[in-house]
C-alpha cells in the first residue's frame, strides 16, 4: 500500500521530453489501466486515440495553433487560455511539449459523465505512467478547441468518433531533465464535519 500512496504523491506533470519513444508494451498498460477506470453505470463510452506519428502531431499542433489565432480573449477569458493564446504566437510553440505520444479522450457528447469518467481514465493512465518512468501532463488544447471546424475535421480523420467531444489528452514520453519540486499544498481545502 505504501507504494501506491508514494505512486501518487511523486507523479508530476512533465513539460519536458527526449525523442524516444514509449515502448508498445508499456502503452499497452498504460491504456489497459485507462479502461478499469470507473465510469458510470459501467458505460466504458470514452474512447482513446493515440497519436505517436510525429507528423501528424504537427499538423494537429498548426490547427491548434491557428485556433488560437482566431479566438477572441479579454480579462473574462481564463487565465490558461489567454496564456496559450500569447504562446502560441511564438514560432517555436507546441501545445503537447514535443512529447512523442499524445493520448486524445473523448467520450459521448450528450452523455452526463463524460468529462467524470474520462477524467478518471486520465488519472489511471498518469499514475501508471509514472510507475513505469514515462512522464506525462495533462493537455487541455484539444479539448479547448475540438469544435473548431479544421481541428474537429482532423480528429474526425483520426478516428476519433463524430457523436464525441473531447475531454482531455495526455502526453507521454520520457523525462529530459529532473522532474519538477512539488509545489506545498494548500491549506484550508478540507471540511471534516463528524
């Protein structure tokens, strides 16, 4: 048990990566670990498309890219987002850091828990990730905007199903360099009422 809570306690998000890529076994756990993730109802609706072909990671990163030319910010905006925006003007931008594996998880559009049981398979899939020494972040650029017309156009190409939005992806890949110092906790965050 004890390795499970430091399993936890360790992982960081990774925005820094080398070019090798993860092995077939080790993705072929990570997904595994993805579909035992609850969901309600037992649905098991979402759906994974993994994206390891670095040229298409690229065209996906321009449409993303020309995405965020075209959205309008302002103060109201989130912060995230009008960060992204101002990186992504920069030539050298990337929205999944140069990782070589980008996990995108839709599930159905119409069904209720989907951001909850995907969000779930992402947690499985970044903690054995981290057991098995494969760095990973949460990604929210295609989610942000999986109803652009040529970014929706594209994941449609790639398989992932018309009927879904996207509710998150994943970066995989080895860490290049030392992994990030845990940030301290916030303190008030928890009401125990016995």
């Amino acid at each position: 048990m004890s390795n499970v809570i430091e399993n936890i306690l360790t992982r960081r998000s990774i925005r820094k990566y080398t070019d090798q890529q993860i092995s077939d076994e080790d993705l072929k756990i990570i997904l595994e670990a993805a579909k035992y993730a609850p969901s309600g109802g037992n649905s098991q609706t979402w759906h994974f498309m993994v994206l390891q072909n670095k040229e298409k990671l690229l065209q996906l990163n321009g449409y993303i890219k020309s995405a965020f030319e075209k959205l309008e910010v302002d103060e109201s905006t989130y912060r995230s987002i009008r960060t992204g925006k101002e990186a992504s003007k920069n030539d050298s931008y990337n929205f999944y850091y140069h990782a070589p594996t980008l996990i995108i998880v839709s599930n159905e559009a119409d069904y209720g828990n989907a951001m909850a049981d995907s969000a779930c398979a992402i947690e499985n899939m970044f903690l054995v990730s981290h057991y098995l020494q494969i760095g990973s972040c949460w990604i929210n650029q295609v989610s942000w905007f999986c109803n652009d017309k040529s970014v929706r156009t594209f994941l449609t190409e790639l398989g992932v199903p018309e009927n879904h939005k996207v509710c998150g992806s994943i970066c995989l890949g080895y860490r290049d360099g030392n992994a990030p110092v845990a940030k301290e906790r916030k303190e008030n965050i928890v009401t125990i009422i016995k």
